[in-house]
C-alpha cells in the first residue's frame, strides 16, 4: 500500500472547484490502485478535525486570516509535519504560497510530486516577492506534473523546470456523472424543451461571463448559467442592462441537476479568456456526454481538450462577436453539432479518464519509491 499526503489550501465542501475535482477523483481512484490518501488544507469554517470522506480522509486546520486568496495558520506546520510522517509520498497542488513555506520548515525529506494547475496570473506584484521562494520550492521537489503540453509550452515557470516535467491530463470518472433522475431530466426538459447552450464554473474574473451575455444580445436560443461566485451580481446587472433576457443564472445546483443540464443541452460553451484558466474541468463534462464545445484559444489546457473544428470551435478571447458567430453556428447545424460531441467523447475516452489519471500518477509514485 502507497500511503499519499496531498496538500492543497482549500477542499471540499467549504469549495467546488476544479482542483478539488481532481484531487478527489485521485483519492477515490487510488483505492483499486492500493493507494490511500488523506487531503491536508484548510477550512474558515472547521475546527482542526480528522474526517472521512468516502473512501480517503480529509485533515483540517481552521484558518486564521487569508492574504492574496493564501490561507494562513500557525498549526498547520506542526499538523502537516506529523501527516507527512506517516506518508510515502507527499503530493503538492500548485499554487498554494503558504504549502512552499510549510515544505521547508517541515523539514520535509519524503518523495515529492507537484500537480501544477496554473501559473500565478493576477498578482504580479506578489509575485515577484514570492519568486525566490517559488523557485527554491520547485527546485526541491522531485517531480512536476503538468495537466496538458499546451500550458508547459506557455508557462515561462514550467519552462525552467521542463527537465523534470511531466504531462499528465486531468481525468473524470463516468459513473461519479451517471446520477441521473429522470424527475430531474423531466423537469429541465420541460424549461428548455429546444435545446440551450450551457456554462457550468464559478463566477471569476477570468471565466469570460461578460463576453459571454455580449455574446448572446438579440439572440434567439436559452443560455443556462449553472454556478455562484464573486461577480455573480455585476454579471446580472450586465446583463439586465443590456436587455439580454435569453440568459438563464441558476446559481449553484446539485451534482443530478448539473448532469441532467448536461445531458439535455445542445453545447458546452466556455469562453475564458485569460491563463488564469489552465484547463477547464467543464469542458470535459461536456465532452463526457458526447457535447460540441465551444471554447478560446488562450495558451492553456481548454485547447488541447477542445480541438477546433474537430470536437466544436475555438475563438479568439474577449471577442464577443466570434463567440455569437460560433454559437449560431452549432446552434443552425444540428449534424454538425452531433459530429463534434462525438468526437468529444472519443478524445474524452482516449485521453482524460481518471483510471488514465491514476495509473499515471501511481507510476509516478512507484517510481519515486523505488528510486
């Protein structure tokens, strides 16, 4: 058995994001691989507490303050020191300023992998005080594992580490997407009877929401936005103010009506439009139900998901009209739409499963072992 310690700053259920998709699906997916992991991170909401979460345990250390969207607590040195003395492997998930500094006055001298989701995009001036210690952490570790060629080739950081980088895609598992009622699917199809298109994230800066409603203007098809987040007001406003009444906010649902969205709508559409977004969990999702999918060409992991005029269309970012041109486009051709969302599924079975994901990563971890 391969005891594995993944530390990251933020996790299920206090968040829903795409890391926490990932690491989650290595937990669980680990058990057919005699792995078993326990998640380190922290809570704003939970005491310093052990618990189980399906099949792995979860270890948590109540925040004091945050600072940069960095979590900070003067016990979780002392707590993940103890974790990782119990481990075999230490895997870290990447950014998470506080974990490089944690690494290094642990004392930490197991095996280590670093998954890095994304470069630091938005705090440039942060970042140049936190780049001696950035640095000095990835020099450290053994081995970095990046989710698509397409961000190695665009991030200067994983370019100066490129001799110990490894591309590894994220990958989902089907049945965890095999959860539909047909109640919900009934009632969802009864809203949207004509097909719709269909965004499912949060509500960040770099998810392009805004390009999205000029995008739909005097559009005549439902766009449903599934998720919650920090500009959730201002986008409503957007798009009250621009009469854009075709646009759909159902805030944060339950993962049977996420799949049900899924499975009934006509496209996945995805229009971030900074390297803030490495990869795009959604876009796998639409491709795991045979979607078309609509997405920019940003330098990152969306492209190598979504291939132009293969599995749907990619854009330029920020450009509103090529995004309703591309919409109208899937939206007119039903035939071709089917023939992207199959080729969606194909790429999907081909490269981002997660029993492709695991194996990869155990190899990985047997590898650093042995060695």
């Amino acid at each position: 058995m391969t005891r594995v310690l993944h530390c990251y700053k933020t996790y299920y259920p206090d968040t829903f994001g795409g890391i926490e998709q990932v690491i989650y699906q290595l937990a669980e997916g680990g058990i057919k691989e005699d792995i078993r992991s326990v998640i380190f991170t922290h809570s704003p909401s939970f005491e310093n507490k052990k618990e189980a979460l399906d099949n792995h345990l979860i270890y948590r250390v109540k925040t004091l303050y945050e600072f940069a969207s960095t979590p900070f607590s003067y016990s979780a040195i002392r707590q993940f020191k103890k974790l990782a003395e119990d481990s075999d492997i230490i895997h870290y998930h990447f950014p998470y300023p506080f974990m490089d500094f944690m690494h290094f006055a642990a004392g930490i001298k197991k095996p280590s992998v670093v998954s890095y989701h994304s470069d630091i995009v938005k705090q440039k001036t942060l970042l140049r005080l936190y780049t001696p210690l950035m640095n000095r952490f990835l020099s450290s570790v053994n081995h970095i594992v990046a989710a698509s060629p397409n961000y190695v080739e665009s991030s200067p950081v994983l370019q100066r580490f490129k001799d110990k980088v490894e591309v590894i895609p994220y990958g989902l598992d089907k049945e965890f997407y095999q959860n539909n009622d047909p109640a919900v699917l009934q009632k969802w199809h009864a809203i949207f009877p004509n097909g719709f298109f269909l965004f499912i994230g949060t509500f960040r800066y770099y998810k392009g929401l805004h390009i999205l409603i000029e995008a739909a203007r005097n559009s005549r098809y439902p766009v449903v936005v599934v998720g919650a987040g920090p500009i959730e007001a201002e986008l409503k406003s957007q798009a009250q103010r621009l009469g854009v009444n075709n646009i759909h906010f159902l805030g944060a649902l339950e993962d049977s009506e996420k799949s049900a969205l899924l499975q009934l709508c006509t496209c996945l559409v995805f229009p971030s439009h900074l390297r803030s977004e490495a990869f795009g969990i959604s876009l796998l999702e639409g491709a795991l139900y045979s979607k078309p999918l609509i997405s920019s060409e940003i330098g990152t992991g969306t492209t190598f998901i979504n291939i132009d005029s293969v599995t749907g269309l990619v854009v330029p970012p920020s450009d509103p009209a090529a995004l309703r041109k591309a919409m109208d486009e899937i939206w007119n051709n039903p035939q071709l739409a089917s023939s992207y969302g199959a080729a969606a599924l194909a790429r999907f079975e081909s490269h981002f499963t997660a029993d492709k994901m695991v194996k990869s990563y155990n190899r990985i971890y047997k590898s650093l072992l042995n060695r």
